[in-house]
C-alpha cells in the first residue's frame, strides 16, 4: 500500500524509495536531508508580476505552480482561429516552469509578458526579471541544451533567446537581427541579454517549443497552425513541416535526435525521422496526446491522452531510420482507485528512465494535488510500480 504525505506537509525529496517530508519548506529538515545530499537547498522563489503591482505576492512555492493568467486565452480568439483547438489549449502540458540541464538554475513564468530566472548558483543575488516588447503573451520556455545558459521563451507572434551576459564577455546578438534586440534583464543577479527573436509566418501564438539534444535546431509549434516549424538557430531561417490538419498539441524531440513526435489536436500523432523528415500518422480513440516524455534512450515515447486514465507507450521495433512501432497501454490504476481522480494531467520521466512523475486531474479534497512517483523498468517493455 502506497504511503501518502499528511494533509499540509510538503515533500522534500526521495532518498532509496523513501519520501521525506517536512512542514514546511524552510524547515531544518530540508537541510539535514536534502542538502546534506545535494550541497544546497532550493529555496522558494517568491515573485510578483510587474504588469500589476498592486496585485500581492503569491504563496512561497508559486515558482512550481501556474502564474495567475497563465494558460488563458483571450475570447476576441475564438472567433478567428481553429475555436476547438483554442478551448482545448488548457489541457496541454505547457511547460511553465523549466530547469537548466546541468546547473541548478530555474526559469519560470511569472506573468503573461515576463520570465523569471532564479540561479541558486549565483549566491546572495535576487532573481532576474526577462521582459521585452517582443515578449507578448509567454506561454512555454526552454533551456537550450549544450548551449551554455540560453533560454527560449514562446509569446505571441515568435520565440524569444534569451542569453547570459558577463563583465567583459556580454551576450553577442545575432548578425543581421532585429535593432530591437540586447534588450537586458532586472534584478541583481547574471544580467541576461535578448540576443534574437524567431517571427512565427503568420504572427501565430507558439504555444510548444522543443530543442534538438544538440542545440543546433529549435521546434516550435502553434495551436493555430497546422505545420511545425524547424529553426536553425545559428541561421535564424525557419523551415516550415505540415501534416495533417488541426493545430498542434504537442511536439518532443527525441533524446538522441533521431526521431521527433508531434501531436494534433484531432486526435492524430506523427512519428518522425529527422534524417529525410518523413513520417508515420497514428490515431487515438482516447483523445488527443496532452504530454510526450522520451525514455533516455530514445527508444520510446510515453504519451497521455485527454481522455484516458492509462499511457501509452510507442516501442520502435527496430534502430533508425525505421518508423516501425507498436503502441501499448501503460496502465497505473492504483492512483485511480485511491484517490477517485478523472485522469492524467501531466508526465515527466527522469534522465535516467528510472523516476517516472504524474500529476491527476480533481481527485477528492484529502488527494487533490498529489503527485505520484513511479518506479519504473525498461526491460524491454515499460512497467512502472508506484512508490
């Protein structure tokens, strides 16, 4: 039987399959534990949104939970865009919070127009606050990966880079940018440079971005559109890929940049392989694909649907470039049964394939907002024990 944290009490970390809890994050335990394992303890990050100052702060841990605003759409929309595909938007995992891939750096958003960056590495400085013109309407940021300390920040019309600048060493815009750009960040810590801005064609809302594991290209995508878009990011050029129809829920690059995952608000998802860019259409009987999560190998995806209480797991049969694949049904009842949830809201695997992370639409009062961590195997196929 699964142990479940008191009513109050946060979880702090696992150490060999237990959970430690505390009350409260600033508790001398999260030091003992935690920080005794890691060298540091993260500390909430408290922020508020410079778009209205007179609106108060929010609770110590609103660095991992949805600014107000986030992940709304406005009306005027619906009559203009692909309205299911817009009502629809809130069920995706958009990607709010993310952390840097090899130093304890946090980026989040903290209002409809601004970024927050907190380096817990940068000791004794206050967070930094990312604002531009060119920032209108952030719905999805992510670290570049191999790329030293750069950010991309999905708005409104494009993508915006964001890049850390040093005494001596600033940020170097891209040649051939907008003028507009080397706009500089607030707040007391690493000073962070606009160094270029991706235009979407049609000035559409990106509403999902995914970095290639080397760093080299960046895809993005829109609810409004139909195609996903390739960005070579040296370049600036933007090549646009289409299938299908219906705006796009959810794009994820492989692990090792061998295949690339896009879903579709209709219900359709796409395998691709990223030498020719072709692809394989799949369908779903259980809604649309509202999260993709690869496995460190590449070998396989881990997707969840709007209408499903199960994932789905597609298994490649055979190495690159082959698209031949098999979708299996990755069931997690005890969560259901025990906690009276309406389904999966969101998924992370670890980069060791080894945590695998899912959060649960309603549930009763005592387990709302309860996380489960899964134990999980890949031998070959995926089987996942909760913790």
């Amino acid at each position: 039987m699964p142990s479940f944290p008191q009513p109050g009490s946060v979880t702090i970390c696992e150490i060999n399959r237990d959970l430690v809890t505390a009350d409260a994050l600033s508790d001398s335990e999260a030091k003992d534990t935690y920080g005794k394992l890691l060298g540091m303890v993260f500390n909430p990050v408290p922020f508020q949104s410079l778009e209205d100052p007179a609106q108060p702060p929010p609770a110590s841990n609103a660095a991992v939970s949805q600014p107000k605003g986030f992940g709304m759409i406005t009306s005027s929309l619906k009559h203009i865009f692909l309205p299911n595909d817009i009502d629809l938007l809130p069920e995706v995992a958009l990607q709010g919070v993310s952390w840097h891939q090899h130093k304890h750096i946090l980026a989040f958003i903290s209002g409809s127009n601004q970024v927050t960056v907190r380096d817990y590495e940068d000791s004794g400085k206050e967070p930094c606050i990312l604002t531009s013109e060119s920032q209108r309407d952030v719905k999805v940021l992510e670290w570049r990966p191999n790329g030293g300390k750069s950010l991309s920040v999905a708005c409104k019309g494009g993508i915006c880079i964001w890049a850390a600048s040093y005494p001596g060493n600033a940020a170097s815009v891209r040649s051939g940018s907008a003028s507009f750009l080397g706009a500089l960040s607030r707040g007391s810590g690493t000073r962070w440079t606009l160094v270029d801005f991706f235009r979407s064609s049609h000035g559409e809302q990106i509403s999902a971005l995914s970095w290639s594991p080397d760093g080299r290209y960046l895809a993005s995508a829109s609810y409004e559109s139909s195609s996903f878009t390739i960005w070579d990011v040296a370049q600036g050029t933007g090549t646009p890929i289409r299938r299908g129809l219906g705006g796009t829920s959810v794009i994820k690059w492989s692990p090792t940049g061998d295949y690339f995952f896009s879903g579709k608000f209709d219900g359709t998802f796409y395998l691709w392989e990223t030498n020719t860019w072709t692809s394989e259409p799949w369908s779903s009987a259980s809604g649309f694909v509202t999260g993709a999560t690869w496995d460190p190998d590449g070998r396989m995806v881990l997707l969840a649907f709007s209408k499903s209480s199960k994932l789905g797991s597609i298994h490649f049969a055979s190495k690159p470039p082959s698209l031949d694949a098999h979708l299996l049904p990755v069931d997690l009842p005890e969560i259901i049964s025990l906690t009276g949830s309406q389904g999966i809201e969101k998924i992370a695997w670890d980069a060791s394939g080894e945590r695998l992370a899912v959060s649960y639409k309603g549930g009763d009062d005592i387990y709302k907002g309860l996380i489960a961590i899964y134990d999980t195997r890949r031998n070959p196929l995926i089987s996942a024990s909760l913790m």
